[in-house]
C-alpha cells in the first residue's frame, strides 16, 4: 500500500473513533432524533430514559418488526382519556384541519404518562407505529401512527381496542 492509502484509512478510523466516543459520552441521543425537531423532557424528569421517538429504548426506527419498548403501562382509564377527552374520539388527524395533527409522540408520553408498550414502522404509510397496552388487559390497546411533516414526526391517525366509554 502506498503512504496515502495508509494515511486516509488511519484518518478514516480516527474519524469512527471519535463520533463512536462522542455519541457514547452524550449516550447515544445527538444522532437518534430521526427527524424530530423537538427535544423536549417531561417537566418532571421522570422518563430520562425516554427520547422523543422512543429509540431510547434501542428499537429500530426503521424496522417493521414489532418490538418491546417501556415495560410500564398506563391504565385503561387513562387510555380512555386520550381517545375521548383529549382526541375527542377523532381517529384521521389532516395536517391544517385539526390541531391534533400537530401532537408528537413526546406529547403523548407526556399525558399518557409512559412511554409506548410496543413500535414498528409501517411501510405502507411510511408511519411510525406506536402502541400502549393497557396495564389491566392486553386486549386493551391504543395506537397512535405519526407521520413526518416538515421535519416533525406528527399525529396522523388513531385506533384503540377495547377503550369505549
């Protein structure tokens, strides 16, 4: 090998090294934002471990695999409070219609208390698929799928299971 190839691929690793140290030191959050403009923690401070899109939890944003994210649960009754008091039972959010089409899923975590029980990507929408489990029932559900608009990843649509009032 020649001085230059020696020289760009030395370059090239103390490169990797460098982000790899400063990505560990800010705990991996810098780069996982995946589009969200907002990085805003509960006032409370008590989900530190929850990021703005949940990848705190290492899922992958991207997959369309179900995966396990927070183990706590909200109840049903406050499950029920999302659907009909505070989405008023909407379930298709348009973007310059309805306010809620602006919610994140920070701003449900926030109400909701908890993080999402499950995630997956759903690529016939290109949405981000959130969904709590009620922690008296699995059969209890609500799902929330976001869309990203603008740079934000943003309320598109609802669905729940088991939730009436």
């Amino acid at each position: 090998m020649n001085t230059k190839k020696i020289l760009s691929i030395a370059l090239a690793l103390m490169l990797m090294l460098t982000l790899t140290l400063f990505l560990a030191a800010c705990n991996g959050d810098e780069g996982n934002n995946s589009g969200n403009t907002t990085n805003d923690a509960p006032a409370n401070g008590a989900r530190n471990n929850s990021a703005v899109d949940g990848s705190a939890f290492g899922i992958d944003l991207t997959s369309t695999e179900v995966q396990q994210m927070s183990a706590e649960r909200a109840s049903a009754e406050k499950l029920k409070d999302v659907v009909w008091d505070w989405l008023g039972g909407g379930t298709m959010f348009i973007d310059g219609m309805h306010d809620e089409a602006k919610l994140t899923y920070g701003d449900f975590v926030d109400f909701i208390g908890v993080d999402a029980t499950e995630y997956n990507f759903e690529t016939s929408s290109d949405a981000r698929f959130y969904t709590w489990i009620a922690e008296e029932s699995d059969a209890s559900k609500f799902a929330a799928w976001f869309i990203e608009r603008g740079g934000t990843w943003s309320l598109s649509m609802t669905g729940a299971s088991n939730l009436n009032r």
